[in-house]
C-alpha cells in the first residue's frame, strides 16, 4: 500500500462531571488509545491528523476540505445516550466523499438499536436469546407469563453502560424495577431477553471482502462471588476497583472443540455481515442451555486499544497492532459493497484514488 494522507477522528465531547479515577472509560484513557492509534499508522509509514471532533460537523468539514485525507480512520464513539452523532458522523464523512474504516452508518446505527438488531439476526436465521422484547412502558411487562431469569439492558447502549448487579431479574417485582429504572435514567427503551448461563466469548472479525475470525476469547467469571451475576457489566469492564473488575478474567486463545469453535466463528460471521459491519467487529455469544450459540449483541467499530479486546485477539494470531492498522485501512478501500461514492456536499475535489 502506498503512503497515504490519513485524518484520525475521535469524540473529543467532555461534559462537566470528570470521570473517576478509576474508571478506565474517561477522557483520558480515550486521548491515550488515540495517539497509540495514530503512532501505529504512522509506523506504516503513513502521515495521520488527529482530528478532535465534538458536535460540530461544520469544523470537520472545514479540516477534511484542507486536508484532503486519502481515508478517515473513524474514531468517533458516541459518548452521548442513545447513540445521537455516531452514525451522522460515518455519514456526514461519506456524503464528503471520503474512504471511512470500519462499519458504515446503518451499522452502527443498528447495531447501537439493539432490539432492531436482535429483530434482524433472528429474522436471518442467526439464534439469538429467546424471550427478546422491547419495553416501552411499565405497563407492557402485564399480562405475559416471563420465565426467568432475565436480563435487563437500557435498549441503546454499548459498553456495558446500564448494566451492574441488579440487571440479571430473577422475579416479576424485580423485573419491574430494573426496567423503570432504564426508563428513567437513561431515557430509552429496556430491552428484555433470557438471562444464558452457558460460556460467554468474544469473537473478533477483521477484513472487508474476505472477514477472518480471530482466536476466540472466552469471559472467565468462575472467581466471581455467587451474589454477582456472571456478566460483562459496565463495572466489569471499566471500574478497576471493583470485585466485577478484579474477579472477571478473559481468556485468550479459549479452549474450545474444533466443532465449537467452527460454529461460534461461523455464527459470529454471519451476524456481523447481517447488521451490514465491515472493517473490524466484535461479536459476544453466549451458549444456551444444549450448547449452542447464541449472539448477545455485534459491536461494530469495537474499543482498539493495544492491551484489550480486538488487538489482544490480534496478536494471539500472529497480527502486530501496527498491521491490524493496516488491514483496517486496507478494507476501508474494499468496500463496503453496493457503497458509491456520491459526495453531495461539493467539495470540489475529485476523492483520492483508492492505493494499490
């Protein structure tokens, strides 16, 4: 690949409540996985902007019109509940003509709509939790005779936001409760699935015409105390000093038998090309109780940090950081397919030619 131009977007939104200290997810963790982005591109030889973007399109606009990047490595993660700018931003950058990396607009639209995606996987033929419902109003978990347990997510999130100790349900009164409080915290949709207590793993996929599956990792929750259900809660995932944090491990490579891991990497592939993801993804499935695979949700254009999640899984393939940069930039010029170039902001610029 030829040395290319490369403008590096990230959320640079702060509002005035500071994260915690020991909350891995504030502003500061996501300034320092940004320069170890860009670092890694410029080791391919490439030169890379950095790009801060807060909500004003206008300003991007301007910069990417002088910059004229041959691609936008997307880094815009919305910080916003319910997912307001992510998928505009994709799309305001495609509208000005330019290559993006990862996912296009409709995919992170759908999957940040979680119950929308879970429709889509299911209509598909991908098995997804059963007992998969959006509750609008209190008023609607009347009337049904639920099984549990459950499990209760604030319909449009990521990240594990509105998940912690009280999300697994195992009574109607219980339900209740966790649901209202989604309504009236996070302002959007609860949505309701069967609570798995089989294996959880996280399936990375790379690529844009040809998707490879990386090695399987497996959530590890056996140190967990009995009084904190075995999920990937916002605490789990962010709050290092936490039991969740502490006791929850992630095993990579997981040891699996051929047949499974077949199976989950064939699921995992087929959800992610479903809700559109291209580039890069993260899919987390969850056996049911026969041992099948069930998909909880696809993350597309998941957390790239160097010591975590996709790079982890990377390396245990034998993919350096600085080349999983690469291949990522490489399928933003692969597709995604039936994606035409149609700028309609007249940049006046003919887009960059895609390199060889």
């Amino acid at each position: 690949m030829r040395k290319l131009r490369v403008a590096l977007v990230y959320n640079a939104y702060a509002d005035a409540q500071e994260s915690a200290e020991d909350d891995q997810s504030g502003a500061a963790y996501l300034r320092e996985m940004i320069f170890t982005i860009a670092r890694a591109v410029r080791r391919l030889g490439h030169k890379v902007t950095v790009i801060p973007l807060t909500d004003d399109l206008n300003y991007l606009q301007r910069r990417l019109r002088r910059l004229k990047p041959h691609v936008v490595f997307n880094q815009y993660d919305d910080v916003v509940h319910g997912a307001l700018y992510e998928m505009r931003v994709a799309a305001f950058i495609r509208m000005l003509g330019f290559p993006i990396t990862g996912s296009p607009a409709i995919a992170l639209g759908l999957s940040r709509h979680k119950y929308m995606a879970a429709s889509l996987l299911q209509g598909a033929g991908v098995p997804i939790p059963g007992q998969t419902m959006l509750i609008e109003r209190i008023g609607e978990l009347n009337g049904r005779d639920w099984k549990f347990p459950l499990i209760v997510h604030a319909s449009q999130e990521h990240a594990g936001i509105g998940l912690d100790r009280h999300s697994v349900v195992h009574t109607k009164a219980a339900l209740k409760d966790k649901v209202r409080e989604i309504l009236k915290t996070y302002r959007q949709p609860a949505l309701v699935q069967d609570f798995l207590a089989g294996r959880e793993f996280n399936v990375g996929v790379i690529g844009g015409r040809k998707l490879r599956v990386l090695p399987l990792a497996e959530v590890d929750y056996s140190a967990l105390p009995g009084t904190i259900p075995p999920i990937m809660s916002y605490a789990a995932k962010w709050i290092e000093t936490t039991v969740e944090f502490q006791k929850t491990r992630v095993l990579c490579p997981a040891k699996t038998k051929p047949e499974l891991t077949q199976a989950i990497g064939e699921t995992a592939k087929k959800a992610f090309r479903v809700v559109g993801g291209w580039g890069y993804g993260r899919v987390d499935i969850r056996l049911d109780s026969e041992g099948r695979p069930r998909v909880l949700e696809v993350n597309c254009n998941p957390c790239l940090d160097n010591d975590m999640g996709l790079a982890r899984a990377a390396k245990r393939a034998g993919i350096n950081y600085s080349a999983l940069m690469g291949i990522i930039i490489k399928a933003a010029f692969e597709g995604p397919p039936f994606d035409m170039n149609l700028p309609i902001f007249g940049l006046n610029t003919r887009p960059a030619p895609r390199p060889k």
